[in-house]
C-alpha cells in the first residue's frame, strides 16, 4: 500500500499545490512494491513495472538496495526485523534531500495533526531552538513543576539540545497523553542542573495574546493552526474597543518564537493588515513553476492603516516568516528584533495507512521582493537583542496561575503579565510607535507610506 497525500485540511493548508504529487506517489507506490519483490531476492528480475518517467538508473539502484537488504537480513549478527531495517533506509533517503523532509512515526504524525487543530499533549512550555523556556502555560505540568521564564532545558530523554535539530526542540517535548519526558534544567540563579521527569497531559493551544499597553496594542502570535486568522480578528477587534479606536496609537505583532504552521493561515493573516497585493511565491522543482498567493481585490486593512511594528527573533519560522517577509517587502510594518530562523521550506505530508508519514519538501517559498528565506532568514529592520539574554530568546513574563493575567477569553489570551521593562525588543517597538504618533506618522515603513526609512 502507497503512501498517499493526506486529504485532510491541515494537510491541504501546509501543502505546495497539487501538481506532481501523482508523479511522486507513482515513484512510492513502485518504490514499496520493488523493495518488497527484493526482500529474499538481490539479483529479482525486471518484471517490466515501469512508471512513465522513469529510467534505467534508479532500478539498477534498487537492484543494488535489495542485496544490501538482503545481505543483512541474512548474515547481520544483530538482526531485529525487517521493519527496522526499512525505516532506517526511508530516514536516509529522505535526510539525503534536505533539512527539513523527514519520516514520521504513527505517533508524531497524530501530534502533527493535533497541533494543527488546536491541542496537543505536552508539559506546556514555549521553547526557543536552544532550550531557554519564554513561556509556561498556566496549571500545565511545567508551572507546576516550577519551571519558569528563562530556565535553559539541557536535555530531553538524555539527548542534549545541541543534537535536536532547532525545529524539532518543542516536537520532543510532546508525546502521548499520560507518558512521561525527562528533562535537565537549570533555572534561573539556580547553576546546578536538576532533573525531573514530568508526565504529559492534553493541553489547549492558544495561538493569539493580546494586551493594551497604553496607546499600543500587542497582538502575541505563538503557532498558524486553523483557528489563528479568525481569533486574530476578534482579538483586534477587541482591542479596539477596550482602548478605543480613536486612542489607538499603533499595533506590535509578536512572532517571536513562532515556528509556523499552517501557510494558508500565515497568507490569511499577512493578507489582513495588508488589504492588497502578493504575499508569497512558491517554487517547486521547476524553476519556472511558480505560484504567487496574492489578494486579487483591495480589502480593508484590519487595522485601519495605523503603524505596525513586528518583533523576530531566531525563533521565528517557517509560515511566520511568510508573514514577516510579506509585511516587510510592502513596507507595511518595521520589523524588529533579530534574524529570523531561516525555513522557507512548504512540505506536503503523504500518509500511509498504518498510520506512519512522510513530510516531503515540495516547493520552497521566497518573499514578494524575490528573496529566498530557507537558509537565510529575514533581517530585521532594527536590530535589538534582549538585554542580558542570547539572541532569539526573551525576557517575557507570562500569565500565571493568581497573577491577574491569563484568563482565556474566547479562544485567545489576555496576557496581563507582558512587561516592556523588562523586554527591550519589546521596548523599542513601544517607544517606536509613540514616536512615530507624536510626530505625526513620519518615518514609519507602513502600506501608504512609499518611503521606507530602513
């Protein structure tokens, strides 16, 4: 049985278009039907399966897979199975391709999909790529536990977060309902490490925080699931009647820490501040192959044309960065902060039955300007590090259990606890949007305003 491209909407939303998708699942389906006609067989006959398309080379390549295959199944001292065996070769071939594409188990595939929709199970943490916690959700099994804002996780299972990959940290922290991770910590002004096994619990993503500060309103946005867009809007629209339409001075979007998700949703939101235009381009294996995701109609900007600041970090990834570069390339927002991860991979996920996947780069996305993120990243309009912590990191409070913040109010977060004293990222856009008011709206990159000030 083939892997096949997933139906579901999460898949479609993180998913390149749809062309070659039947080439590539006819090079899986004969892929899975010669490795098994090789299994007893190094020297199986050409049967005549092939696909259109394919050429002599790649069945002399399986032809020399199957007597590796069937050398070590036959001789290995320390054989444990075929399956084993088959994953290894799926892991390496997908890992000679890129960074990102890579074979997920039937477990990591359901986290993968729940993460999507809005829950996931997990100790409630938010992690930067070198394991410094940014936040802990409040009563999760890490606030109880006690670990805090600025605590550095060095460990996850006895794996050093030096050996995960920096897109993978927060995946390791997840798991199954009920089963347990280990992690070694130091906490803050605590230098001896500490271990603790913590257990795993379901737990509500929630995507959007908001909070007044003063003049300013601060939109936090920590993951794109299928919720993000319309919990964005309400949060807006809140935002603007707790504090007024007519005292608003400006909006700061947080994507700071935010590894991605879902692309139509990170399209759907660039597309709200901006009203018009291109917002991203997809390249796939043909160069000349490009889709452009672009609002064909003018729209009303959500927040009405006022000054718009957006804080990165190294953090900030993937779909976020679809939004960061989208924003940036119109001048409708100034960007602040450090250099942003550098993903601009789009990957479709191909299912099998059995419940196991494959996350394949299908295309690789490049900014309305023409730049290209994977690898890259996208650099700030100023560069401002947090004060006294590694760039990509911040010193921002969060919402705690009895701390006056955090109360969950329609599918996002007042987060009551943001403290711009004591986030200097943070700091700057505040004082960068009330500079900007006081002078009248000069020197601010925004979409009517043609004359970037970078």
């Amino acid at each position: 049985m083939p892997f096949k491209p997933i139906a579901s909407k999460a898949a479609r939303d993180r998913s390149a278009p749809g062309r070659g998708a039947a080439c590539c699942l006819a090079g899986a389906a004969w892929l899975a039907g010669a490795a098994g006609a090789l299994l007893t067989s190094p020297a199986a006959p050409d049967v005549g399966l092939r696909p259109d398309g394919f050429q002599e080379s790649p069945y002399r390549d399986l032809r020399l897979f199957g007597a590796a295959f069937h050398a070590i199944r036959s001789r290995a001292a320390d054989m444990r199975g075929d399956g084993p065996l088959i994953d290894a070769a799926i892991v390496g071939m997908l890992a000679a391709l890129d960074r990102h594409s890579h074979y997920l188990t039937a477990a990591e595939f359901r986290r993968l999909d729940e993460q999507d929709t809005g829950s996931y199970a997990g100790i409630g943490v938010v992690v930067d790529a070198d394991g410094t916690v940014r936040r802990t959700l409040p009563d999760a099994p890490a606030a109880r536990a006690g670990l805090t804002p600025g605590t550095i996780i060095q460990e996850i299972d006895g794996v050093a977060i030096g050996r995960i990959a920096p897109d993978q940290v927060a995946d390791r922290l997840r798991g199954e309902p009920d089963s347990a991770v280990r992690v070694r910590v130091v906490r803050p002004g605590e230098p001896a490490p500490a271990e603790m096994v913590l257990i795993r619990e379901w737990l509500p993503l929630h995507p959007v925080r908001l909070k007044a500060l003063d003049t300013v309103a601060y939109l936090g946005l920590d993951h794109f699931d299928e919720f993000t867009t319309g919990r964005l809007l309400r949060a807006v629209a809140n935002l603007k009647a707790g504090i007024g339409r007519d005292r608003l001075t400006g909006f700061i979007l947080d994507l700071r820490g935010n590894p991605g998700g879902l692309v139509v949703q990170a399209v759907a939101v660039a597309g709200a501040f901006l009203g018009r235009g291109e917002i991203v381009r997809l390249v796939g294996r043909d160069p000349g192959s490009v889709e452009r995701f672009a609002l064909d109609r003018t729209g009303a900007d959500v927040i009405d044309g006022l000054p718009l600041v957006v804080l990165v970090d190294g953090g900030t990834a993937s779909a976020a960065e679809i939004v960061a570069g989208a924003l940036q390339d119109h001048r409708r927002a100034i960007l602040i902060g450090t250099r942003t991860y550098g993903k601009g991979a789009v990957q479709t996920t191909y299912a099998h039955r059995d419940g196991r996947a494959l996350r394949l780069t299908t295309a690789w996305f490049v900014t309305p300007a023409g730049r290209r993120v994977d690898g890259n990243g996208i650099a700030p309009d100023r560069v401002v590090t947090p004060d006294g912590m590694a760039a990509g990191t911040q010193g921002r409070l969060s919402p705690e259990p009895g701390a006056g913040g955090g109360s969950l109010q329609d599918g996002f977060v007042a987060d009551g606890l943001i403290d711009p004293s004591r986030d200097r990222p943070l700091t700057a856009a505040v004082q960068h949007l009330l500079a900007v008011s006081q002078s009248g709206g000069g020197g601010l990159i925004h979409r009517n305003d043609p004359s970037p000030n970078r």
